[in-house]
C-alpha cells in the first residue's frame, strides 16, 4: 500500500472504529524520513456544542508532556547545569521533601526521568478550572512525594516524579517552567501551536474530554504542567516526534537523543505486557520485521476525557500521532498502530496486544455465560425434581455417594443434608464475593481494565452478575429441592 493508500485506509478504519467504540473526536499525523506525510481530523471536538475537531485544534496531550519535558532536563544536562546523576536535592533551592519511610537523598535525576525514584503515581483525577484557584506546584509536591519504595529499585510510574523534574527546571533556571520550555524546547521543535500554559483565547477552543460514558470534561488544568500539562496540535506533536530523530535540527544533538533513548529500567508489571524498557521520558520496544529492526520511541497519555499517544523510530525520522478526547481510545490505538507498524514494514507492534487479547476476553465473557446458564438449568431441575437421587452438586462439590464414603455409618439424610450444606455454602460465598468483586469495581474512579477493554468490560460485568445471580438461584433450589425430597 502506497502512502495515498494508507490515507484512504486510515479514512475509511478510523470512523468505523470511532462508531464501533463511541469516541468523538480523532487527530491523526503520519510522519516518514522526518516529514508530516498527511494528517487528518474526524469527528467532533464536543457533543456539547458540535464543534468539529480540527488540524488547528489545541488538545490535551496529557502524559506525551513527560517525554517533551525529558527534553527540557537533557537540554540543561547538554548544557552543562543538570548532572543526571547528582541527588535531585542539589537543585532543590526552596522546597524540601516531606518525611517518609525511605531516604529521599539518594533520588538522582536520572531516577526521576526513568520513573525508578520510589516516588508513588501522585494524585490523580482531580481538575481545576483554568481561571479557578488550585494549589501551587510546591503544595501538590508536599502531599504527593512521599516515597513509597527505595530510590532505584524497581520501575513504578510517576507523576510526581516529572512534577518534581518541573520544579528542578525552574530552580536551575531561575524562571517559570512554562517560559523556559517555550523557548528551549517548543519554539525549537516548530511547535509553535503548543504551550504549557493553557490560553482562554485559543480558537479553536480546547475540546470537551468524554468519558467512559460519554460524560464531558469541559477544559480544565492541573497545578502540575511537566507531567500531563501540555496543550498542542496533533501537527505540533508531530513535529516533536520529527525533532526527536538521529540527525533532526532542534534543541537536543544526537548524543543527548541516545542516553534518552537507551534503556535504564527493564519494566514489569502491565506496562511490560507491552514496552519492555523505559528510557528517559520514553517506553522503549524493539521493530522488527522486512524493514529491519529499529528501536521506537514512544509514550501515551490519559486524563479525564482524554487518551493520547505518539510512536517514532529515531533512526528513520517514521512515526504516528493519535489525540482524542475519550477515554473509550485505546482498542482504536492499537488497531490503528498495528496497521501503521505493518505498513511501515513490521509485524507487530507492542500496543497490538490490546486487539489481539480482545478475542479471548470475548471468550471468556462468553463461557462466563454459557457457565450461568448451565447453573440456571441446574435450578430449575432442582424446582421440577423432588427425587433425592435427582440431586448433584455439579458445582465440584461433594456428592451424596462421596459424602457417604467420608461419613461411613451417616444414613442418607444426614449425607443429603451435609452435601446440601457443603454445596449451598460455597455457591453462596462464590456468589457473594463476585457480587462484592462487582461492587467494588463500581466504588472505584479509575479501573484500568475498562481503559483498555471499553465495551468488552462491561460485557464481563454483566456476565459474571448473571453467574453471581444463577450461582445463588442454584443453590437456593438444592435446598428446596432436598427438602421436597424428604
């Protein structure tokens, strides 16, 4: 398929995948040899007010930001004023951190950039309006940077992380994040639609973010901007990605690009179901296939109403931008990078695992079922019997025969009440904790199942509530079922 070839494709998947997942609105960029080849936007901006997404329109890049920031701290690095290996709290003029169970000295830049601080993921979920009042970046850093392991020793993400990496860049810089980032790192990449500071009088606007149910997050901020606080177009990103290839004029040279682009963390964990190293600011993966084997950069984003990612191969100046404002996105992602990958020449791609994980999770939705319906027939045989010998326990309990081979000289009744007894409690409790498991998934604000499996994982819930409820009606019936029998 020729490149006008891939355009047509991608207009023809891209909507049908929109309509299959219920996501509102998609900018796309395709980058080869370090050019914008074509790019392309569908769909709305806002169910609320039916504004059409656009090549103009200023997006929440949400986590692509680390990756832009890792760019900031290596410019300082390839000046000379950052040593990636010095304590972060060198550079800590004002602030200190709060007390926790491990020593916070011994977090190194490095560290931080590779998400291997023992910093935890930080607060989440929570948004502010732009012109509304929201802690200060020193404030959201005192709640949220209380290590939660040893600095260096295991990969856990981190907003805090990067947040801290923002308040280094203005210690050493001496001006605010967003001034220094704008003219070191955006203005020099050509992103020249992009900035860390969100701006009222954008046209077109920032789109409504749309959650799980389609609920929109009119624009908002966070008091942080180096984890997830980036506003650009799906071009500027893409120009990012362009500025990141071996070779490309920008703010960084090339030996900067490797140490970002080498790996320093093997990654466990659901992450590493799909990248198996990070670099700094980059999750790392291995191409392989007739176009040779290449290293890929890449990073993703989510917030609320949002879902963000980009994929570049360094050494070809090749990649792919895909912002929308969903949260329903990621089986679109992974549809649409395993297509990229493959026209690009390779055979598979580490975000391909969500496509191909979703036929055996249909699967098993499907036996969860078939499972329900087998304990339903079971219950109503159970209502229509009254012959005790009618009566098993197929649920892998004890039968009426094993019973009386553990009890010996018990009559039948007593082993027909004992098996009633063994079987009806355990589907209860089955029953029970699958309607807790249930519950408790509703209580939760973020379940990372329902990100990755947006129509699959309602689909289970229901599945395993209508087990939870046969599981029940099975074992009330063997109850009646015995009792009619004696």
């Amino acid at each position: 398929m020729d490149l006008d070839g891939f355009k047509r494709h991608l207009d023809t998947r891209i909507p049908e995948l929109m309509d299959s997942y219920d996501v509102p609105g998609v900018v796309v960029a395709v980058i080869r040899s370090g050019e914008i080849e074509f790019s392309a936007a569908y769909g709305v901006a806002s169910y609320r007010t039916g504004a059409k997404m656009t090549l103009d329109t200023p997006c929440r890049v949400e986590s692509i930001s680390k990756s832009v920031t890792a760019h900031g701290i290596m410019k300082l690095v390839q000046q000379g004023l950052i040593d990636l290996d010095a304590p972060v709290a060198k550079y800590l003029k004002s602030w200190d951190f709060p007390e926790s169970r491990f020593d916070s000295s011994t977090i190194t830049i490095r560290q931080l950039l590779s998400h291997t601080s023992g910093l935890p993921l930080g607060t989440i979920g929570v948004r502010y309006e732009p012109d509304g009042d929201r802690p200060t970046l020193k404030e959201a850093l005192s709640h949220d940077a209380h290590l939660w392991a040893s600095p260096g020793s295991e990969f856990f993400y981190s907003n805090t992380g990067f947040n801290l990496l923002e308040l280094v860049i203005q210690e050493v810089t001496g001006e605010p994040f967003a001034d220094y980032m704008q003219r070191e790192i955006l203005i020099p990449s050509n992103m020249n639609q992009s900035s860390f500071e969100y701006d009222p009088a954008w046209r077109p606007g920032v789109p409504d973010g749309h959650n799980y149910d389609g609920d929109a997050f009119p624009p908002y901020v966070y008091p942080e901007k180096a984890s997830g606080g980036l506003f650009a177009t799906v071009e500027d990103v893409a120009r990012f990605v362009s500025a990141s290839r071996y070779g490309a004029p920008g703010p960084l040279n090339d030996q900067s690009r490797e140490t970002m682009y080498s790996a320093q963390v093997q990654i466990s964990g659901i992450y590493g179901l799909v990248f198996p190293h990070y670099g700094l600011g980059h999750f790392l993966e291995e191409l392989q296939g007739a176009a040779g084997n290449h290293r890929a950069i890449s990073h993703g984003g989510q917030g609320s109403g949002w879902m963000t990612h980009f994929h570049g191969i360094p050494e070809t100046g090749d990649g792919i931008v895909l912002l929308t404002n969903s949260q329903r996105s990621w089986p679109l992602f992974s549809a649409i990078l395993t297509d990229w990958a493959r026209w690009e020449g390779y055979d598979s791609i580490g975000m391909g695992l969500i496509s191909r994980s979703a036929p055996y999770l249909s699967a098993m939705v499907w036996m969860i079922v078939l499972a329900g319906l087998l304990f339903l027939m079971l219950a109503f045989r159970n209502i229509a019997s009254a012959d005790p010998g009618h009566h098993r326990n197929l649920a892998g309990f004890l039968s009426k025969s094993q019973v009386r081979k553990v009890l010996g000289s018990a009559d039948s009744a007593q082993a027909g009440v004992f098996s009633f007894s063994v079987g009806a409690v355990s589907t209860f409790i089955l029953a029970g904790l699958l309607v807790a498991a249930l519950l408790y998934v509703q209580t939760l604000p973020y379940f990372f199942l329902t990100s990755i499996f947006p129509v699959l994982t309602p689909r289970l819930g229901y599945a395993l509530l209508f087990l939870a409820v046969s599981l029940l009606a099975y074992g009330i019936t063997s109850g009646i079922a015995l009792l009619r029998s004696r």
